[in-house]
C-alpha cells in the first residue's frame, strides 16, 4: 500500500473553510484531518461538533477525527453523527480504552488510539487487535507549528514490530511537524498515514505540497 497523506484543517483559513475543503478534495489528500481540542486534556481549543459537521457537507474525502478531549468516549455517537470516518482518543484520557475501540467500531467506524510523545509504544500490546490506526503524536498535543520530535522515527519502528508481531493490520499514523524533510525518514520507518498542518496550508501552493508528500520515495 501506498502511504497516505491527511491534512490537518487545523492550520485552514477558518473564514474560508469550506473553500480549503474543496482544495482538499481537488487534491491528493487521502483524508481530512479534523483535530478537536478542548481545553481540558490539552491547553488549547480548537472547534467542536457543528464545525466538523460543516466541513463534512463539503468533504470528499473521509474525516480523521482526532479527539484532544478529555472522556472522548462520551462523544462517539455524536462525532459519528458529525462524519467521522475515523475516531482516534488518545490513550491517556481513556481508562477503559478497549470498551472505547469497541464502540467505535460498533457504530461502523475505524478505531483510532492517539499516543503522546511520552507514551511507550509497548502500552499498546493489549489493544492492537482492536485498533485500526495509531496517531502517533510527534509533537506535543495541543498547537500546530510546532517542531518535530526526533525520537519519534525509533517509536514508528518499535511500533511497526509490535503490529508485525501480532499480525495486526494497523495503520502508523504520525501526527506534528511533517515536512517534506522528514518524510521519507518516517515512511521508511515505517509510518503510513501521514498527517500535515502547517505544511501544508502555510505553502504557497497547497494543492502542489499534497502532491510533493504523496510522492514521497523512500
Ligand atoms: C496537534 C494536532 C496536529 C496539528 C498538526 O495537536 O494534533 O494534527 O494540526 O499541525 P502541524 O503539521 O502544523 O504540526
Ligand atoms: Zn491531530
């Protein structure tokens, strides 16, 4: 499989939404990365449901919802209802984290764990089987534009082997401070979806910088 590209609307033009949605859909993009803060479980908020719902009515492309929200599993059903394909929650806001992937499945959906830059790959050992897609936080959750975390390339490995282990068809996404320079380093780690904010929507051409991650040979 070819790596997979999802723009984070983070980084959009919130006065021109649906108009940097329809860039999206006329670009590479493979999903459109909605990124959902509240305050709470990180120092920053973003938007909520009636936004991520507003993108949906233009998109194309499948949302990857990632919750930044403190007990996300009391808002499965209503970010299923707002066009999440996919839920990620992050791993240290839920205690019942299997229940959570359940549900999340449940509702037809893929079942995403989020993991902070401190968070140890091997937590996931027990839940890998249940989890369509790993957002692996290369930064710390909360802003965009931040700078890349280096130790993130030998976690997409340890983590590569824990899914080769358990012949698990999970998907490595990383998630903060993708650049074209640290691309190929991740794909050949091992990451598949790659997820870019400012990257993306700060060039000149958004369409073209799609493009140029797409094709990323590694
Ligand atoms: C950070 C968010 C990211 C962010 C990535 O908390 O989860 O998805 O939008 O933005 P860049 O690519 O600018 O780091
Ligand atoms: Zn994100």
């Amino acid at each position: 499989m070819s790596h997979l590209i999802a723009p984070s609307v983070l980084a959009a033009d919130f006065a021109n939404l649906q108009r940097d949605v329809e860039m999206l859909n006329e670009s590479q993009a493979d999903y459109i990365h909605v990124d959902i803060m509240d305050g709470i479980f990180v120092p920053n908020i973003s938007f909520g449901l009636p936004v991520c719902e507003a993108i949906y009515k233009h998109a194309k492309k499948p949302l990857d919802v990632h919750l930044m929200i403190e007990k996300p599993e009391n808002y499965i059903q209503a970010f299923h209802d707002a066009g999440a394909a996919t839920i990620s929650v992050h791993y240290e806001a839920s205690p019942h984290l299997h229940r959570t992937l359940q549900a999340i499945r449940d509702l037809g959906l893929r079942a995403g764990v989020a993991i902070n830059p401190h968070t140890n790959v091997s937590l996931l050992e027990n839940v890998i089987q249940n989890t369509d897609l790993v957002c692996m936080m290369s930064v710390n959750p909360g802003f965009g534009g931040q700078k890349f975390i280096e130790q993130t390339y030998a976690k997409v490995r340890q983590l590569k082997e824990l899914i080769a282990d358990q012949n698990a068809s999970t998907l490595i996404e990383i998630d903060g401070g993708v650049n074209i320079d640290n691309a190929p380093k991740l794909l050949e780690a091992g990451a598949d979806v790659l997820v870019a904010g400012n990257f993306v929507f700060k060039s000149e051409n958004p369409i073209h910088t799609i493009q140029e991650l797409k094709d990323v040979s590694y």
